[in-house]
C-alpha cells in the first residue's frame, strides 16, 4: 500500500501526460492523419487500460506473491544482476555528483542538444513512406504512340524474355490494351521469397533496367509495389507531376521542354511523359450539310468508322473446352492506310443507295496529348520535389501553366508543412496538461527539457543508417516525446515531494530523487529499448516500413538515457531558482502595495 501511494499520483502523470501527446493525432486530417489516427486510438487504449491496471490490479497481485525481502533468497543470476545495478548506481552517482558542482557546463550541454535537434530537422533528408520490398514488381511498357497492336504484341514479348531471363524471377503477366493506349502495355512481376534470392526489388529493377534499354523501340519503366499507395492511378513512375493549361498548343510547347530539363536533373531517374503528342492523329471534318442531303446523322458515321477501325466485339460462341470473339474490323493491312476512308460506304436511309464517305467526310492530320508528366525520385523525395519546384521556376513557364505534384508526391508536401505544427501542438498539449497537474508553469518545462535529447538521438540514428524523416520516423518520434517525458516525471515529482514532506534543500531533494527513481528510469527504459529492437532488426517481406520506427526509438532512447539523466537535475535547479527570484519579486510588489494604501488613505483623511 505505501508503494502503491507513493508512484499513483506519478503512474497518474505519466499517463495521462502520455495521453495528451495524441491529443493532436486525433485531429489531423488528410492521409496521414487517418494513419495517425488509428495509431493514436491504439495507443491511447492500452494506456488509460494499463494504469487502471496499475494502479489496481498490481498492487493487489504484489500483497499475494511477493515475499519478504529480509527472509528472502536469491539464485546467482539475480545476486549477479543485483550487482550490476549495483556498480552502475555507484558509477551515477559520482557523475550526478560532477555534473551539480558543474551547472553551468551541464546547463551548455542541454542548450546545445536544443540547438543540435532544430538544426537536425532542417538538414536531414524528408520522406514520405520508407521503400519497400513485398516481392511484387509493377511496371508500364512503353512504346512509339504510332505502333500498332501486332508490333507492340511481339514488342511487349521481347521485353519480357528479358525479364523472365532474370535470376530472381519467379513468374510474370503482361497485358495490352484495356484502359490504357495502345502503345503502353501493363506488367507484374513476382520475385521468388527474399531468403531464396540474392537482391532487393530495387536492385533487380536497377539490374534490368540497362538490359532493357537494349531493345529497340520500347522502353519498360518498373517499381517496387507497395502496401502503402496514394492516388489511385498507375503511371509509368511511383511519383507524378501534373501540368494543366486551358491552351492545348501552349501545353504542348512547354510541357517538352520541362521534360527535358527534368531529365537533366541528378536526383530523378527514369523521367517520362505519358503526354501522346507526338504520333499522327486523323482529324474527320463533317460536312453536315452534304451529310443531311442524304439523311446521315454523324452518329451513323461514327459507328461506321468505329465498325471498320474499332475492334468491336459483335457476339461471341462458347465450345466445350472455350469461347470465342467475334469482332469486326477491316482487314488489318488496310488499317494503316489513311486511302482506306475512301473505300467506306455508307447507305443513306433515303434512296437506299451506298454513298461513299468521302462525299461529306475529309480529313486532316495533327498532333493531340494528355496533360501529365511522371518522374520517379532517385534521392529523397523532398529533395527531389524541392529540383522539379526550381526547374520548373528557372524555365519561366507562362502564368497559364500550372504545375502540381500528385498522388504520393502529392500527400508529401502536405506532410511535410504539417510535421512541424504537429510536434509543436503536441508539446503544447503536454504542457498545459502538466501545468494543471503539477500547477505550475516552470515544471513543466523541467519535464519537457527531456526532449531533445530524445529528437537529437532519432535524427542521428535516421542519419546514421541513411533513413529519411519519413511519416514513420515521425511516429516514432512522437511516441518518443510520450516515453521519454516520463524520466523527467518521475524524478520531478519525487523531488517535489521530498522539498514538501522532508523538508529538503532543492539541490538535496534533486539528488537524492535521482538516485531512488534510478532504477525504475532504467527498467522503463529498457522495457521500451527491448520492445523497439524487433522493429529496428527484423527483416521479412515488409519489413522496410517498420525499421524507421524501431530506428527511431532506439536512437531517441539511449541518447535521451545517457543525457537526460544528468541535464535533468541540473535544468530543475536552475528552473526552481527562477521560480523563487519571480515569486520574491512577485511579493515584494505585493508588499508595496499594501504599504502604500494606508498611506494613501491617510491623506485622503
């Protein structure tokens, strides 16, 4: 029961200070704020259930089970543990020692860990989701837009002999067609497990892709598949640009000329435009009056040509072993031959007799696209939205070309521009939550100055290790401002306690709340260094989206460990000096006061 008094308040803290870390989670928007908000409904649950837990059950399960430590014996690895804790409480002490007859120093240190965080987050590279390697491979076949289907069957073939050659290859499909031009053909390759082979789908994309450079008249643009989309359309390359203009002639002019600069920038790969302007297009020209002197409506002309050049399916007759199409079209020699509009007929409702097209039909050539570009990113990604934004800046493009990311590309720069409000407002939240806990507004900055320690040891384990601060590195570093916030709880409470009741100086109380919550610090901290290890070393199908996490928390934790333990004592000293130089002055102004109304009342007299 005495233990149980004297950790509830600080088991109380602890959680609902962790609760209010999510407190802004809930209230995001956007794709990564759904992601956000599943995470922080998860966690906030099994925080309000493990304090009741706490603060119940495990007082009651320790009356039961455990046994008088005075009476109790041990086995060797408990004695060898006990002593490990031991020579390590002795080794804290002489350097909490060191560290409170040197403040100042210690105080520099703490300043320098803030600035060293701030600088940290400006420089290292920003992401959006970690690559990764489910074993799956999609890709887009590219190919002349003036191809015809025979040509692109027998090239969309050769390409993928080169692909089924490779050694990490277990099978394929390829189609033509459907949605999509006929000039582009869709591709999914499955790789055999990861154990079996002998590189990443990033590698076996990077080996194939100078292989199929080789092959003349197409080109084959792959990616990794991902769990994680956003944007439901497939495009050559995993991140997309957009250009829109309201002229289709100026849209034209300029949308090669910023493909072609793309190109030349490092840090993309694999630049393309899904833009068809460059193949010959048949432009018909109704004459509608010739037309309506033979009673033909434009629909009757358009299922024409759609009967001669369109493939339509007529009807289809099934067998006992499959079924057949049956589809209308020209013979196939004739359907490059633009003359071949001069060898329809078309019969006119009103004399019965056949009229050929070329009586009220003519045509022209020119040149029609679509409005998109598509690159895939090389470096980070926001190193490579901050090239395209420049390039796109320096070609001075007309006011009436409007540029924008889409899709992955897209939610990143949303991302990005909400990170920073979204780890200020979840400081916020704790601290006006810590505030009316512990009624105070210095204390609360006692707690937080455990923080960027924490930031510093994240970003340089991302660094370290060449991962971008990516959404999950931002999960775990806001998980980090809820776990490790706890070391500075547990010893400003104690520390406050003993000032109350033991009438201690600051500096004693201090010290000797360090070196009682020594133990629980390092059991805590170790719970949550062992539970990130999985995440940090675990490899498998997948596993790419989950190693930032556990990078990221083991990064924050050991740094935040080794320092907070030293800067913590150190900043609650200078904070409570502060508080008692502003409460003096607060009481002195006071004083005068009350001196001076008498006085002033006197003489009103």
């Amino acid at each position: 029961m005495k233990g149980a008094q004297e950790v509830g308040f600080t088991i109380m803290f602890i959680s609902l200070s962790l609760v209010a870390v999510f407190i802004p989670l809930l209230l995001m928007g956007g794709i990564v704020g759904r992601l956000f908000r599943e995470f922080a409904i998860t966690v906030t649950m099994t925080i309000l259930v493990s304090a009741f837990v706490a603060l119940t059950l495990s007082p009651m399960m320790c009356a039961l089970f455990l046994r008088d430590e005075k009476q109790a014996r041990h086995g060797r690895a408990y004695l060898a543990i006990e002593r490990v804790f031991d020579k390590m409480l002795a080794l804290y002490t002489r350097g909490l020692d060191f560290v409170l007859h040197h403040q100042r120093a210690t105080l520099t240190v703490f300043l320098g860990t803030v600035a060293a965080s701030a600088v940290l987050y400006v420089v290292i590279p920003k992401g959006f989701f970690p690559q990764q390697d489910t074993g799956v491979i999609v890709g887009l076949s590219d190919a002349p837009q003036d191809i015809s289907f025979a040509k692109m069957f027998q090239l969309q073939r050769r390409l993928m002999d080169i692909v089924a050659q490779d050694p990490d290859v277990a099978s394929w499909g390829a189609s033509l067609g459907g949605n999509r031009p006929i000039n582009n053909g869709f591709v999914m390759i499955g790789l055999k497990p990861r154990n079996e082979r002998t590189a990443s789908a990033d590698q076996i994309i990077n080996r194939l892709r100078p292989k199929l450079a080789q092959v003349q008249g197409g080109t084959m643009f792959l990616q990794a598949a991902q769990d994680l989309n956003v944007g439901g359309r497939l495009a050559r390359t995993q991140y997309q640009y957009t250009l829109q203009d309201t002229d289709l002639v100026e849209l034209n002019q300029w949308a090669p000329k910023l493909l072609a600069e793309l190109k030349k920038l490092p840090q993309l790969r694999d630049v393309a435009s899904d833009q068809q302007s460059d193949s010959t297009t048949l432009s018909l020209l109704i004459d509608r009056d010739q037309a309506e002197r033979f009673g033909i409506q434009p629909s009757v002309i358009d299922s024409t040509l759609y009967d001669a050049f369109g493939q339509r399916e007529v009807t289809q007759y099934f067998t006992q072993l499959n079924s057949y199409h049956v589809v209308l079209e020209v013979t196939p020699g004739l359907q490059a031959d633009p003359n071949t509009l001069n060898r329809l007929y078309i019969t006119s409702p009103l004399t019965g007799q056949q009229v050929p097209l070329s009586t009220f039909v003519h045509f022209d050539t020119q040149h029609v696209g679509y409005l998109s570009v598509n690159h895939q990113g090389q470096a980070a990604l926001g190193d490579a939205v901050a090239a395209i934004q420049k390039t796109s800046a320096n070609i001075h493009l007309p006011g009436t070309v409007t540029g924008s990311f889409q899709g992955t590309a897209q939610a990143f720069q949303s991302s990005l521009k909400s990170e920073p409000y979204l780890i200020v407002a979840a400081l916020v939240v704790v601290y006006i939550i810590l505030g009316m806990l512990y009624e105070s507004y210095i204390h609360p900055l006692t707690i937080l100055s455990t923080l960027p320690s924490a930031g510093v040891g994240a970003l340089l384990m991302l660094a370290a290790f060449h991962f971008d601060l990516s959404v999950i590195a931002l999960i775990g570093i806001i998980l980090l401002i809820g776990i490790v916030k706890k070391n500075g709880i547990m010893i400003v409470d104690f520390a406050l306690q003993a000032e109350r009741e033991q009438h201690l100086s600051r500096e004693q109380a201090i010290r000797q709340a360090c070196l009682l919550r020594f133990r629980p610090i390092m059991m805590t901290t170790m719970a949550a260094l062992l539970g990130a290890l999985p995440m940090m070393l675990g490899h498998g199908t997948g596993s790419e989206l989950r190693q930032p996490l556990g990078y990221t928390m083991v990064g924050g934790l050991v740094l935040s460990q080794a320092l907070t333990l030293f800067t913590t004592p150190v900043v609650y000293l200078y904070l409570d000096r502060l508080n008692a130089r502003l409460g003096r002055a607060a009481g002195a102004g006071e004083g005068k006061g009350e001196i001076a109304g008498p006085g002033n009342s006197a003489a009103a007299v």
